[in-house]
C-alpha cells in the first residue's frame, strides 16, 4: 500500500530531523566528542534505513504471507 510506504518514509524523516537537532544541540553545548559521535552514528543509521525503504525497496507488500 502507497500510504504505508510514504507514512513510513516520513516518520523517517522526521527521526532523522530530531536527531540532527540533537547533533546540533551537543555542538552548541559543548557535549563531549563521545556523545556526538554516539548521535552522529544514529543520524547514520537512519538514513541508510530511510534511502533502503524508499530507494532499494521498491515492492512494498502489506498483504499477510501465508
């Protein structure tokens, strides 16, 4: 279903907007080095989901698989 796959792509993206913000936020405050690079590998990990869900997986089944 169409909704499914845009519903999930903009939840992504929202995910991926907050933890940008977070990033943001450790580099104004001054947060140790640790921390930013903690965020900045879920900043990477959303995204590499965000690009599979929309560009690697082009058949998107909701059906229940018997």
């Amino acid at each position: 279903m169409k909704l499914t796959r845009n519903l999930a792509i903009a939840l992504e993206t929202v995910g991926c907007c907050i933890t940008l913000a977070g990033i943001v936020t450790e580099w104004a405050t001054g947060a140790d080095y640790g921390y930013a690079i903690i965020t900045g590998g879920a900043l990477v990990v959303t995204f590499g989901s965000m690009i599979f869900a929309k560009c690697v997986k082009r058949n998107w089944n909701d059906e229940d698989k018997k």
